[in-house]
C-alpha cells in the first residue's frame, strides 16, 4: 500500500470513530506513524483528506445513476436499480459513506469539498429528473412534488449511515427490497381478498 | 428569561452552528456574557447542557406516539399521524431536533445523554409496533420486516435536519402529505385508467 494510500485509510477509520471535527492532522500522523509533516507531504489541509476520502464513492455513486437514466429501462425499474446503486454503496464503502453523510461542512475556498458539493448536487438534480420522468410517462404519481419525493427516497437510503452495521444482521439486499416495496408499491397497498366467484 | 434558560437557548444556537463537537463551555459563556464558572453552576459539563436541549422534544415526540398507538384510530390514519408528529417536531424545536439529530454521540457515564438514549430506542420500538399492528390487522403489507421499514420511515423523516428550512419553500404539511402518500400508497401505484363501459 503506497504511504498516500495508507494516510487515507487510517484518516477513514479515525473520522468514522471520532469524527471529523474531532481530529487532527497530529492524530493521522500518529496513527500512521510518521510526523504531520509527512502528512503535509501528500495532503494540504484535513478537508483536503475528507474530499479525497469521498469523492471517489459519491462520482461513482453519479456515473451510476446517470446510466441508470439513460437506459430505457421503464421508470420502475430505475427506481429500484437507483435504490439499489445507492444503497449498495454502503457495502464496499462502508466507512466513507458514513462519513461524507455524518458531517461534511462546506466551507469557503475549500476547492475539494466544493467539487464534492457539485457532485452531490448534480446526483439530487438526477433523483428528481427520475422522478419527474416517470410522472411524465405515467408510470409514476402525478400529484407528488419530485424534489420533495426525491429528498424523502435519499433520506430514508442516507440514513443507513446512522443505523447499519455491515455483516450483522440486515443485508443491502434486504433493505434495498424492503425500501423499493414501501417506495413504489406503498406499506398500506394490500391486495383486496379474492372474491369467491374468482 | 432566567439565566438557566438563557444558557440552554444560546448553547442551543451554537451547537447548530458550528456542532456539538467544536463548541466549549468557554463559547457558550461568551455567548451568554458570562464566566465559564457560572455555566458550571448550572450545568455539569457540554453533555449536560446537550442532554437538557434535546430531552423535552424527544420525550414530547414519544408521548404523542403512545398516544397514537393507543388511540383506537385505523392503521393508516396512525401511520399519518405518526408522520406528522415527528415532522411536525421540526419546525418549532427545529434547532433542537437538528443539533439532536445532526451528532449526539453516547459515551460511558452520561447519565442524562443514556436518558434520552433510552427515549429514543423506545421511540424506534413503538414505530416498529405501529407498523407491525397494521400488518397483524391487514391494514399494511405482511411480507415487510417491520424494523426495517421503520428505519426506513424515520430516515425519510430524520433527514430533514439535513435539508429543511424553517420558513423557506416547502412546507411541514406539504412534506406531511408527500411522505405519507409515497410510504402509505407507493409512488408507483397509479390509479388504471377508467374503463370506457364504466
């Protein structure tokens, strides 16, 4: 593992344990094992870690749902292969998902977190468009606000970054059923009893 | 207003401005315009002051579920009212229920932080049962894990500490009713077009 790597790695795992407010370039260089300036070497601030921490899981997360609208899937089935692409990202990466969601604050002349915020961004305007397209081809709810549904469907997947422990108990796929069934389908949809006649 | 409730207002602000983990006593008493020692006469340390915030919002937020829950109303309108309960909690306590759910982390020894620990997992247990009711009742879809769509339900709603603006576009009536219809209903779920014989 090259020493940028290694930075990276530990300064994941102290973030999720103590996080990001809470350390300091000292406590990476302490838990790598090399001196801050060896840290400065590779890296110019602490947000400047954070950003490289998530940059790359959330423009993966995008690419992904770009493709997603792009294919001529009916909008069902995006809904569900969004829930699932964004849910599974918890899975590989656990800890920077967890982190980017816990607490990332943008601040001024921060390049790297602002490219992040752009990123994030443009993944919201996406959900929406989803949204909006299947009320336009009728597939989905008419009277439904698509912003408001989508900040709801990224809330309830964005908050796996409070409850969910990989291996233990429920699995991605679980929880990406679960969800999609609530989401599309409706928790009080039960289908009526089938008449006698039938 | 009494200096105690002054403290608690101030540390209130502060936290959600600039977190939890980065605010000291030493701020709050700025804030105030007083001593650190005279913080201390009333509380015993941050966690405290955070416990006292927190506490009155999520305690009103599990009465009123009880309340819900014992209340002889059909599954679904529980459900609806559920929803609109802990909504509802963000736009006069939304500072609290921000600095609440934004970071509050658990550590050994806190007695009044494991107060509201305790609240709050009871809180999750009767959203649980909500939804287990209206399963055992056939009011909601038997084939979902009840904890998870609870989870999934107070994510979509937890998350609007990230998002809401108090006062600004949407409206908690207007998130109350675009929540309900996609979990209550499914945004796939469209009415089929009426025959022409009928």
């Amino acid at each position: 593992m090259s020493r940028r790597l290694e930075i990276l790695r530990r300064a994941t795992e102290i973030f999720e344990r103590q996080g990001v407010s809470r350390t300091s370039i000292e406590d990476i260089a302490n838990a790598v094992g090399v001196k801050r300036e060896a840290i400065y070497y590779y890296f110019k601030s602490r947000n400047d870690i954070l950003a490289e921490i998530i940059l790359p899981s959330s423009t993966a997360l995008l690419v992904g749902l770009r493709n997603i609208l792009r294919s001529d899937r009916p909008s069902r089935e995006k809904l569900r292969a969004a829930i699932e692409g964004h849910l599974s990202a918890f899975s590989p990466s656990y800890l920077e998902m967890t982190v980017a969601l816990r607490e990332v604050h943008f601040g001024a002349g921060d390049d790297k977190l602002n490219e992040l915020k752009k990123v994030w961004t443009e993944y919201g305007e996406l959900w929406t468009a989803l949204i909006r397209e299947g009320q336009a081809n009728g597939s989905f709810k008419a009277g439904v606000n698509p912003k408001m549904a989508s900040f709801g469907v990224l809330g309830m997947c964005n908050w796996l970054s409070r409850w969910y422990q990989p291996g233990k108990g429920m699995t991605i796929a679980d929880i990406t059923d679960t969800f999609f069934t609530m989401l599309a389908d409706g928790l009080a949809q039960v289908p009526a009893p089938t008449p006698p006649s039938a």
